[in-house]
C-alpha cells in the first residue's frame, strides 16, 4: 500500500474534481457521527467493471464464470491484501451494489410480473485508488494499491502515478455553489391511496391465516427527467435535506444512485458482523419539546417495538447460519437515532463470523435484509413480489464497499434514487403487523419519501404527498 496525506479537502469538492474520472464513487458521510459517520470514501477511474445480470456475469465486458457473488468473488481473489489496524476502513476494493431481485437467485422465490430494467442484479467496480476523508480528525489519505499490476516494480509504479494524479486533481479542490433544483417533477406511484390501503389490509389477511407474521410493501415513484438533468446536482440537494449516515453516490453509466439511507445492512472488520435493522418511525416536527416527546412515544410504542424485536429475532437466526455458534448477540435492542426529519427505532445485532466463510457468503446468507422483507423471510419476499407487482431493482438491496482485505460494509438502498438519462426511480414502504391501521401506514411512506421530494422541489412542504 502506497499512501500521501494531502491538505483537508470538502468531500463534495473532492467528489466534483474526481468526476473529472470515469466512474465516480462517494461514500459519504453527509450526517457526521462518531462511529457511524466518521469517515467518507471517495473512488474513480476504476481498473475493472463487475456485472450480473439475468444469470451472467461479467468482467469489463467479457464473460466470468460462475454466476453472482461466486463469480466476483473470483474476479476479487488476485487482489486480495492483510488487513493493516492503521489504516482506514476501507483502502481499496470494490464499490458497487446488490440489487433486491438477486434474493430470486439465492433463494426459491417468485420473481416479480414486472421489471425497468434500470439496474444490474449486482454491480460492482474495483477501484485501485481511494480518498479516505476522517471527518473527526480532519485528516485526509490517498491510498494506492497499484492494482491491477500485481509485480512488485510494476505495482509501485502504478500506485505512485496514481498518488499523483489524484493530488494533482485534487490539490485546491473547492465546492461549487449550492446548486438549484431541478425540478419540479412529476412523480408517478403503482398505487394509489386506496390500493395501498388495500395492499396493508391484504398482508393484514395473510397474517390472519397464519402465513406470516410481517411484510414490507413499498410503492414505487417514478418521474421523467428533462434532458441535461444532473444527476450529482440532485445528489448535493438531497445530501442537504436529507443528510444520512450512509449517505452515497454512485457513477455507473448510463445509471446513477443518490442514496441517503440511514440503515446499516451488513459490516464485517476481520471476522466480527455488525447489521443495525430500523424498524419503526416517526415524523420529527420544529418544536424540540414536541419533537422530543415524539422521539420516546416511538421508543415505547408497543406495536414499534414488537415490530423491531420480531426482525431483530430473524436477523439473530439468519446469523446464526454463519457465525460461530453462540457468538450472536443484540448490544442495542429498540434503540432510538434520530435524522433530518424522523426518528427511528434501531437495534444492533453482531456476532462472529466462521472462519471458514467470507464477506460474500455473509451477504448470501443473509440477503435481501431482514428489515426491508418481513417474518418468516420466505413468505414475506413471496408476499411482496404478488402485492407490489414491479420488481424493486436497487431498492432494499445494498450499496456498499467490499475491501481487498475481505471486510465490508454495506447499507440499506433506501431513501435513494436510481435514474438513467431518462427515468428516476424511488421507493417507500413500511413493515406491515396485524395491528397495522392503513392510513397511517399510507402516510408513512410519504413521510420517509419527503426529503427526496424536497430535493427535486426545494419549495415543497416537508411530508407533501406527490
């Protein structure tokens, strides 16, 4: 590993001169915190391109064999670095997603009656050159591996141009002015009100007769994008109305993702996992009293909490598939986070992974999450698929980083947008009990959908249905 520390540079004007490069990627950490988002990545011009769909895989075009994540899983061996305790989390690897219909190729469920076809079931590019931004200690690393050369000489080489260029792209790097929004858009749903009142009552019959004991049902948004539309503009706005933990950007073209999800999905450092189901949620409002007694009306509502505990029970058996026997545990059960305008209740699931297994057998055991599917997992996803009708694509899949020392860390794709030069994408659900009431379920999907609205439409009221 080659590394330069450069002067302190704003991670939006870093992400602005790195997309000077092909194939931009912004982990980032628009809402700091002190473990969860401390630090953003920042890759580009990656030396490879993995792709799967419809059951091929591919390497920068050419055919892989093997299918999904065993096929990248080959395709990330020859690079494969000892992790080094000084150096940050991530230093190289691959950025990309997993899209939610990949859970039909893991597991025997229906696939959905329809599909965009706006994304790759997995998608990811292996970035030799990363930008790592501490947002605590103000420090700032480039880390080059000198991949894919793997000679000594030539790999050295490699890294070293690489730590120049990007310095030299780099070096005075200033964000822009706030861009305008570029909206309004009109934003078309596959239900309506009274269909999606009707689709709560409906996983409501299913729970009933015993099939279930919980599901998510999301609607899907779509708009039209009017040519010269910018996608990294919207992503800015959105990482101001909405600012997350988990915040990302990512460049595949002709598709882009602006996500600014607030759930982590999996992380893995060494052989310990850590996944953080959200499950339950509230509207924050100005008032800081009110606002905060909403806050613990959230953490003691009876219905939230059983909710949360019934997906915390699930992701405890899904872990228990891989890790070490006994090793799972729950630090943080029905915790409350608070962001830009909800509050959420969280809990916080760990354990130790088999030594025998990696970062991509944690994710096949354990895809699509939990939290975004429903009790048993099975059925749920099975559930979804009949109710909601389209395919989901990048929403409730992961987005996230897989280094080339095995570790990972992946978030849940929700309030994110994907769009291509036409069309932009975005979903909202909610997991759906028997003690469900569906208004209230209607209005919290426009409830989590709202920011995202507010950063096509910067004079829309928080929480204005489209």
């Amino acid at each position: 590993m080659w590394i330069a520390d450069i002067p302190f540079v704003d991670s939006v004007a870093a992400a602005e001169a790195l997309a000077a490069l092909p194939g931009l990627a912004f982990l980032d950490s628009a809402m700091h915190h002190d473990t969860l988002g401390r630090t953003s990545t920042l890759a580009a011009d990656p030396f490879g391109r993995f792709r799967f769909r419809d059951g091929v895989a591919s390497l920068d075009g050419r055919p892989v064999p093997g299918s999904g994540l065993e096929a990248l899983r080959a395709c990330l061996a020859p690079y494969r670095t000892a992790r080094d305790p000084d150096l940050p989390d991530f230093s190289g690897g691959a950025i990309g997603y997993v899209a939610y219909d990949l859970g039909a190729c893991l597991e025997r469920v229906a696939p959905p009656a329809r599909r965009a076809d706006l994304c790759d079931d997995i998608a990811f590019n292996l970035y030799d050159t990363v930008l790592s931004i501490d947002h605590a200690s103000g420090r700032c690393r480039l880390l080059a591996t000198g991949f894919p050369e793997t000679a000594p000489a030539a790999r050295e080489a490699r890294a070293r141009a690489r730590l120049a260029q990007f310095t030299d792209l780099l070096a005075g790097a200033r964000p822009s002015p706030e861009p305008a929004a570029q909206g309004p858009l009109t934003w078309r749903s596959n239900f309506t009100r009274p269909a999606y009142e009707a689709a709560v009552e409906r996983v409501r019959d299913y729970i009933r007769a015993g099939d279930i004991y919980q599901a998510n049902i999301a609607q899907r948004f779509e708009a039209d994008l009017s040519p010269g539309f910018d996608p990294f503009a919207l992503y800015r706005r959105l990482r101001a109305t909405n600012p997350a933990t988990f915040g990302a950007y990512l460049d595949f073209g002709p598709l882009r993702v602006a996500s600014s999800s607030p759930e982590r999905f999996l992380k893995l450092s060494g052989r310990q996992v850590e996944t953080r189901p959200i499950k339950g949620t509230v509207r924050r409002v100005d008032d800081p009293v009110k606002d905060a007694r909403l806050g613990a009306a959230l953490q003691a509502n009876a219905k939230e909490r059983a909710e949360n505990i019934m997906i915390v029970d699930l992701l405890r058996n899904d872990l228990s598939r891989i890790c070490e026997a006994h090793s799972v545990r729950v630090p943080v059960l029905c915790g409350l986070e608070s962001y830009a305008s909800v509050h959420h209740l969280v809990s916080v699931v760990t354990g130790t992974l088999r030594p025998d297994l990696d970062a991509l057998d944690l994710i096949a055991a354990t895809f699509p999450g939990g939290s975004i599917t429903g009790a048993p997992k099975l059925r749920a996803m099975d559930i979804i698929t009949e109710i909601e009708g389209d395919a989901r694509e990048l929403y409730c899949g992961a987005i996230g980083a897989i280094g080339f020392t095995g570790d990972l860390d992946t978030s849940i794709a929700i309030r994110t947008v994907f769009m291509d030069d036409r069309t932009a994408v975005l979903q909202a659900g909610g997991g759906i009990t028997l003690l469900s009431e569906p208004g209230p379920e209607y209005e919290e999907t426009l409830t989590k959908a709202a920011r995202v609205f507010q950063a096509f439409e910067p004079e829309a009221e928080p929480g204005r249905a489209p």
